[in-house]
C-alpha cells in the first residue's frame, strides 16, 4: 500500500513538472534553433471548399459520360488552338477527356483526319502543312486555277491576317464562288503585268445591259455561257403558284412648273453685297 502511494506521488510531481516546462516554452515564444521562414516563401495554398471541389468533380464527370464526338471535339479545339503535341495524360489533365480510359474516344481520335499521332503524342494536322505568309505564296502559286480559302484557314493561327496582306499587295486575288459562296484565292503572276487603256475602261463601262434578265441569259447563251439563272423557269413557277411579278413603277420627274416655289435660301452667299 506505500509502495502504490509513493508510485502516485511521483507520477503527480511529473505531471506537474511537465506543465510547468509547457508554460515556460509557451512564454518564451518560438525557438531560437528552428529555421526561419523565407522572405519570398509561397503562403499556403487557400483549402479547397468542398463545395467548389464538388462542382468541379461533376465537371469532369459530365465531360467523360458525354458523347464520343464532343470529346473528341474538345481535344481537337485544344490542340487546334495551342498547336502543341500532347500525351493522352496531358489532354486528360487539359481538357478532362480520359483517352486512355475511353477506347472508342481513342480509337476515333487516332483515326481522325485533323489528329496526327506518333505512337505517344497527339498533334494537329491541317491540310497544307504551312508556317508562315512565304509558305502560303508558294503553295497559292502552284493553284492557278485557285484554291479554296477553307482548306487553308487552319494552316497556322495567322493564315487569314496573311491572306488579306497578300491581296492587299497585289500579290494573289481573293475573289468568291458564285456557287459554295466561299472565297478563292488565285495566285497573281508578276511576270503578266495587264495594263488596260482608259478608252477601253470607257468602252466597258459604256456598255448599256438589257433591262430584262431573259435578254441577258441569251446573250450569254448566244456567247457560250452558261447563266446561274434561269428566269423562265423562275416565272413559270410563280405563275402555277399564282405570284404576280409587281411591275417596276419608273419614278417621276420633278419638271418644274409655274407653281413651282423656287428659292436660294440655302446659298446666301449669292446675296452678299
């Protein structure tokens, strides 16, 4: 029994010693051994809410449950906009599309006419493999039937910019189709320069068209040309679905008259003496 009671009173004066260090080393503050903190060190990183983190992992979740083409979209505008190869780890970490987990994704994207792959990477691949506005010259030059402005809009991030410098410098001829609607570019040979006379400007110019367009479609049928209309035809339908054509009214004149109020108000300088 005093064997137990001495055990206690040594545990207690421990116990008590122990709080004692406690509260000198809280009073003293840091310790003068430990490192200091660097002047340009990082603070920690703000915690993730969970919130946020949530919305984040629904993100993802949607993207990687939705169709193969929108994948496969999506990592086609990121390689099409960064013109950089990636690994299919970098992809999944850019764009959330898990090419590795997802063999039809995959699959399809190897096989894709915009995507090249080496075996590791993923890259875009455009139809004219061009870098800069010399390249492009080049390539317009050996189309002198001309070549479509949409095969080479993705050839690099400032093909358009290039384009339009080139034609404003009298270089190549941008000019549109009049059947897709989309432009062409013709190369412009500098070894041709055409210089045509003022009078025969004039005489173009001069040129008075028939008023009617079954009048201009047979002379072009009478010069071997085909015309894109066909207003016989797009009159004989109207007329099955019973449209009248609205006649062309001819605006009148204004002939001056004797009750016509005639005035110079607006010239008053005429009237200075």
């Amino acid at each position: 029994m005093a064997s137990l009671q001495e055990s206690l009173q040594r545990f207690k004066k421990q116990q008590e010693k122990c709080q004692a260090i406690s509260s000198m080393a809280a009073r003293a503050g840091p310790s003068k051994g430990a490192p200091p903190r660097p002047a340009n060190a990082k603070p920690p990183a703000p915690a993730v809410k969970f919130s946020n983190d949530m919305e984040r992992l629904q993100h993802i979740n949607s993207i990687r449950k939705g169709p193969v083409g929108a994948q496969i979209k999506r990592v086609i505008d990121l390689l099409l906009e960064t013109r950089q190869a990636f690994t299919p780890e970098q992809i999944n970490e850019a764009c959330y599309v898990d090419i590795n987990g997802n063999k039809a994704v995959f699959d399809s994207l190897r096989n894709n006419l915009k995507v090249y792959y080496d075996g590791n990477r993923f890259s875009y691949k455009s139809k004219h493999a061009l870098k800069n506005k010399e390249q492009l010259l080049i390539l317009i030059r050996k189309f002198p039937e001309g070549i479509a402005v949409i095969d080479l809009k993705d050839a690099y991030p400032t093909v358009m910019e290039d384009l339009q410098a080139l034609k404003g410098a009298g270089q190549i001829w941008l000019l549109s189709n009049f059947d897709s609607q989309e432009d062409i570019a013709f190369p412009n040979d500098p070894r041709v320069p055409i210089k045509v006379d003022d009078d025969l400007k004039q005489l173009f110019r001069g040129i008075e068209l028939p008023r009617d367009m079954l009048d201009i479609e047979r002379d072009l049928q009478k010069n071997g040309m085909k015309p894109a209309t066909n207003t016989a035809k797009r009159r004989a339908m109207a007329q099955v679905h019973g449209i009248v054509p609205k006649p062309k009214t001819k605006k009148k004149k204004h002939e001056i008259s004797k009750r016509t109020k005639l005035t110079n108000a607006h010239l008053p300088e005429l009237f200075k003496l």
